[in-house]
C-alpha cells in the first residue's frame, strides 16, 4: 500500500458511511402529481407511534414569499397523506425550523397525533336553552 491508500481509503469510508445515514429524499411532484415551481423535495422521519417530522426543501430556484407558501402547501399534503397511511383521523403540523440556504428555503416540521374531538351531549337533567320571546316596539303617541 503507498501512502495516500490509507487516506483515500478513509475518505471512501466517511463518504460511504454518511451515505448510508441520510434517507432518500422524495420529490413532491412526483409523488402527488403536481407541479409546484419550486420543486420540493422531501423526507419523512419516524418519530414514534404518535408523531413524525418532515424536513422539505426547494429542489429549483425560485425567490419571493410565494416560494414559501409553495412549501406550506406541500407539507400540509405530506403529512395529511402520511397521517391517513398511519391510520389518524386528527393531527396537527408544528413548523419547528424554517431558514433559507442561498437561493433554496428550508422547513422542518413535526406532525403529531391529536386525539379525536368528540361532541359531548347536554345532560339530560338541563332543558336546552331557548331565545329569549321577542319584544314589542315601543309605541309612539302622536
């Protein structure tokens, strides 16, 4: 082995390891047929039974706060579509990081599971409440 085998050997081991911890990013439009101009570009993480994050970014330059929008708009998509994959009737969307990098807008966001809202019916004790009769315009003697 000559001298630089050895650092060419340990970059190719960084370079593979850290490939092997980033998950494979998702294309928006691909996935859920659309064409946003900014292109995003998505992963899902699995947090646990009960949340999960999702980290998008534009995959094509753009600039404005439509771009920004663009992306609000995607997420709210992703985590609707992963939330009925895990089976949830109710969750919300907390946007934890949000930062632009150049040209490219960046929002990280945690998507946790509500529990369901239920109407809880008047006990049947207590009549219903009713409006009050309506009163007579006062007449005017002229």
């Amino acid at each position: 082995m000559g001298p630089g085998t050895g650092l060419l050997f340990g970059t190719a081991l960084m370079i593979w390891a850290a490939g092997c911890a980033t998950q494979d990013e998702q294309s928006f439009n691909a996935n859920f047929n659309q064409s946003l101009p900014p292109a995003p570009m998505y992963v899902v993480e699995d947090r646990g039974a009960d949340h999960f994050k999702i980290r998008m970014h534009q995959g094509s330059p753009m600039s404005g706060p439509e771009r920004v929008a663009y992306l609000k708009q995607a997420v709210t998509l992703v985590a609707q579509d992963e939330s009925h994959r895990r089976g949830w009737s109710n969750w919300e969307v907390d946007y934890i990081q949000e930062r632009d990098k150049g040209w490219m807008h960046v929002l990280v966001a945690v998507v946790k599971e509500m529990p369901p809202v239920t109407m809880t019916p008047a006990p049947a004790s207590e009549p219903p409440p009713t409006a009050p009769p309506p009163s007579a315009p006062p007449v005017q003697n002229q």
